[in-house]
C-alpha cells in the first residue's frame, strides 16, 4: 500500500517539477540579458601588464608593457596609457 501511494504522488507531482525547471530556464535568461545589457552601459576592461624582472632594487629603472583588453572578447583597446610614480607619505617624488 505504501508503494503504491509513493507512485502516485511521485506521478501526481512530476508535472509540477517539471514546470518549476522550466520556469528557472527563463529566469536564466532574463540573468543573461540584464547582464549583457550592462556590459553595454559600463564596459568591463582589464589591464595586463608585464615587466622585464620580477624584483626590483629600489631606484632601479623599470620597463614594462600594458595591454587594455575587453573583459567580455579578450580583444585588445587602443589606449594610451600613462604611468605616473605613486607618491609615498612624508616622501618625495622625483
């Protein structure tokens, strides 16, 4: 008799999850759209930089290369970038 019962609730109820699962599939997309939609408004970039030494004596010339790539395509921007010496607290810049 249980078994029975457990048959005809898992067949009564089967409908009901399947359902579920397709409203979640579209709750998936409307996550997609918004979300392209702002990588539109605010395009996403990230800035690879790489250096000629791992380490660094202090008062040692440092050569470098940037790329500015699209977060979402990984192609490359055209930018000038322009590096500028970060100031230490009660130090000087030279």
């Amino acid at each position: 008799m249980k078994i029975y019962l457990q048959i005809v609730l898992f067949y009564l109820l089967l409908p009901v999850m399947l359902w579920g699962q397709l409203e979640a599939d579209t709750s998936f997309l409307r996550i997609e759209e918004n979300f392209l939609s702002q990588l539109e408004v605010y395009p996403q970039e990230k800035i690879h930089l790489h250096t000629d030494r791992d380490f660094y004596v202090p008062g040692e010339q440092i050569w470098f290369k940037a790329y500015v790539v699209d977060a979402l395509t990984h192609q490359y921007r055209k930018y000038n970038l322009t590096p500028r010496p970060l100031q230490r607290r009660g130090g000087k810049r030279r």
